[in-house]
C-alpha cells in the first residue's frame, strides 16, 4: 500500500492543526507513521485518499455499530438538513428520541442530551455534587471520561497513549476532589470511602472499561460498588458512553443487571454525529435548570441534524431483537480466530472481550486493571498494527483501544481479518 496522499495531507494538515489532528489518538504518534486520512467509508470499510481499502475496526470510537454510512442515519441527516439545521428552541424530534432512549435503557426517567461524551460525564459530576451537596468523586485509574478537568487524573485511552495521564492545566485544587482506585478491587474502594467518610459524591466507571483496552468487570466487582454507594450515600455514575446501546438495549445495566442513578452516553446514541446524553430517575433530573439549581446548557444541544442521526439508529437497534446476539457472536468467532493463530505462532497475548468489545493485549498474565493493562508489550503492538494496516484491517493506534465489532462485518471480512493477522504474527 502506498500512503502518498495522506502524508502530503498530513504535512498540510500539521501546518495549521496541533499535531495535524482534531483529537489526539488519531495521530499515529504511538505507532509511527503517518495517520491514513478518509474520503469516505461504507458498511464495514474505510476508504483512505490513496485509493486503499480497510476494514475497520475503530467504526468512528465506537458509534459505527451498524457500519459506515448505515442508510436509514444518511436519509434521516439529510432530509432533516432541508428542514433547517439549528433553531435553539425545542423541536417534537427531541421529544421523541429522549422517549425512546428513556424506553430502552433501565432505571431511568428523564435524559438530557448534550454535545460529546466529555459533556455528559462533566454534567453527570455536576448533578451528583448538586444532588449530594458533597464535592469528591472517585474514579478508576486506566478509565477515561473525557477531557474535561476532574477526568484527567490517571486517565486511559488518549491521555495514557501519550504518557500524560495528568494534564498540565489542571489545577491542584480541581484534582483534589478527584480520588482513584484500581478497576476490579473493591477492598480499595471501601478504604478510598472510609478515608474521606460524607465527603465523596459520586463514584465514576466504565461498567465495561474500554479504554485500557477491554477490561471487563470480576464477579461481584460492580454489585458491590452498587451496595457501598448505596450505604454511604454516594452516587454510582455509570459511564456508558462506550457500552450504551452497544452491548444491549439497556447498555451495561441490563447486561450486567446492575442500576446505577446517572448514566452517561455518547457514541452509538449519536449515529456517527456529535451527541452525548445524561439520564437518571427524576428526582435527580429535576434538579438540573430550568426545574432545579443545577446549572447544564448548550447551544447546540438537542441539534435537529444529530437528533435525527441518533433517532433513526436508536429504532433500528430497538427493532431489532438479534443485534446484540448476532454481534456478541461475530465477537467470539474473531477472538477463537486470533486465539488460534496467535497461539501457533508463539506468541504471548490475552484477548479480553464483551458483546462486541475486544482487545488484544500483548501479555500473557490475566488483564484486569491498570497496571495489568501497562504490562503490554507495546514495541509487539506497534508491528501488529502497523502489519494490519499493509494488509488492510484498520485498528486503533494505540494498544490502550478497544475494536469495536460491527453488524455490517461478514464472516469473509472476519475470516480476512484472522487470515491477516496469522501473516503478520510471523513477524511479530
Ligand atoms: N467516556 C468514555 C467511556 C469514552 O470512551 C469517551 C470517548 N472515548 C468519553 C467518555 C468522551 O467522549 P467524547 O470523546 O465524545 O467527549
């Protein structure tokens, strides 16, 4: 493959962007190279301005669950472009997507939608301290919720690729109210909560963490972060903006059969436009403006052209009752593939996955937080990715990223995928 153009794009690109990129892990900064730049992409392929084709496995960070261009999200964009694009006043089309939303997730009575994920999470923390009249929280190190200041305390995907997992510009006293604890260990939790007793407001987690690559949940983990909340007053924000209308209807509440009382969205509930969302039960919605005193707005909220988008990908996830089977199956299928070929090629790996979340972790000890995740051979993961690349399968340029598996993926693309990584397994 050749990358010509999109070199030339990025020395242009670099001139008058940061780092030539709009968000940081599009760079190949980890990996080396140059980012491939597209022109278009359909169902399970991408499309670089060279001319070559890739299956993708990124779909977007994640909101692509039914592949690129999905025709009923195009139609509904641009018919509704033609209507007008932004009012900054209520439209029936907000209505109608926030009741759908509110009928397909768990345990929740109102939504309000907002611009990126990185919003839903900030308002989240807001509403909690609001609703709690405490100012901590505790979050997990290794997860990501965004780059609004209280997140970047040990933060994961981006923030970790790029070594910075504490921002400078954050100030001291901001991250003071930011406490950690490790994923998957409960016992830290209870001392985290009794060290700070009446003072944590929330506590924050990706209920599937996906952005130290994929790391599930250990039995009892998130049950008994349900129980300590609940005895100590504090809320438990579940951060879905990964696993929401991805890994079930209901996101990881109805996977997992766990409540939380804020859940936050993004990606999936967009179709591919920026939109990110945070819901609970009304009697902590109704604290948010203009019922209540906790201040949340937008101008571009609610955006008729990204309500659109999100409405028609939210009806074709509710009408469809295999979705999650059928994706959760295409999973398991790629990771018994990768299992096999890795193996035969000796090579020390662990693949973690849930419905249609996986990662590949170059170390063979069990991946369960952190610290575990950090023990990835990256110099391995840097020849793995950028073999996939020559051979046309298309994943995150970092190691601390889950593949997202799509509906449009047939088993030819992922029997293509398995092929190619049994060819670059030789070399790695
Ligand atoms: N939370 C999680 C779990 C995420 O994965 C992300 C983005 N990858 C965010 C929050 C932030 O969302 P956004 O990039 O839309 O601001």
């Amino acid at each position: 493959m050749t990358y010509q153009r999109s070199s030339q794009l990025f020395a242009e690109a670099e001139a008058v962007i940061p780092g030539g990129v709009n968000s940081p892990v599009r760079a190949f900064k980890a990996v080396g190279g140059t980012p491939i730049f597209v022109k278009s992409a359909k169902g399970a392929y991408l499309y670089d301005e060279d001319g070559n084709r890739y299956i993708d496995y990124i779909n977007s960070w994640g909101p692509m669950i039914l592949g690129h261009a999905y025709e009923p999200v195009v139609t509904a964009v641009t018919e509704r472009a033609k209507l007008g694009t932004s009012f900054g006043t209520p439209t029936a089309l907000e209505t109608q997507i926030a009741a759908l939303a509110v009928s397909m997730v768990p345990n929740i009575d109102k939504i309000r939608f907002v611009n990126s994920g990185t919003e839903a999470c900030m308002s989240a923390i807001r509403l909690a301290r609001g609703y709690t009249k405490r100012d901590k929280i505790i979050k997990f190190s290794g997860c990501y919720h965004g780059h609004s200041d209280s997140f970047l305390i040990q933060a994961g995907s981006g923030a970790v690729t790029f070594g910075s997992p504490n921002s400078p510009g954050v100030t001291q006293g901001t991250a003071k109210d930011t406490l950690l604890a490790s994923y998957n260990n409960l016992e830290n939790v209870k001392t985290v909560i009794e060290a700070n007793p009446n003072e944590i407001a929330a506590i924050i987690i990706e209920p599937v963490a996906g952005n130290m690559g994929c790391i599930p949940p250990q039995k009892d983990f998130l049950e008994g972060l349900r129980t300590l909340c609940t005895a100590n007053g504090i809320l438990l924000i579940f951060d879905e903006v990964m696993t929401g209308f991805r890994l079930a209807k209901g996101g990881a509440q109805e996977l997992l059969k766990i409540d939380a009382d804020i859940v936050c969205f993004g990606k999936v509930i967009g179709g591919g436009l920026p939109v990110g969302a945070f819901a609970a039960r009304n009697e902590i919605m109704n604290l948010l403006a203009p019922l209540g005193p906790v201040y949340q707005a937008g101008t571009l909220s609610g955006n008729p052209l990204a309500m659109a988008a999100g409405l028609a990908m939210l009806e074709a996830l509710n009408n469809d009752t295999a979705i999650f089977d059928r994706l959760a199956e295409k999973t398991a299928y790629l990771a018994k593939g990768i299992n096999t070929v890795l193996k035969a090629a000796k090579i020390e790996f662990t693949i973690n996955s849930v419905g249609s979340m996986i990662s590949v972790h170059f170390d063979s000890n069990p991946v369960t937080d952190f610290k575990s995740a950090a023990n990835g051979d990256n110099e391995t993961f840097k020849k793995f990715f950028h073999g996939l690349l020559e051979e046309g399968v298309y994943i995150a340029p970092s190691a601390y990223e889950t593949w997202f598996i799509t509906d449009a993926l047939t088993y030819e693309d992922l029997d293509f995928t398995i092929a190619a990584i049994e060819k670059v397994a030789q070399g790695l």
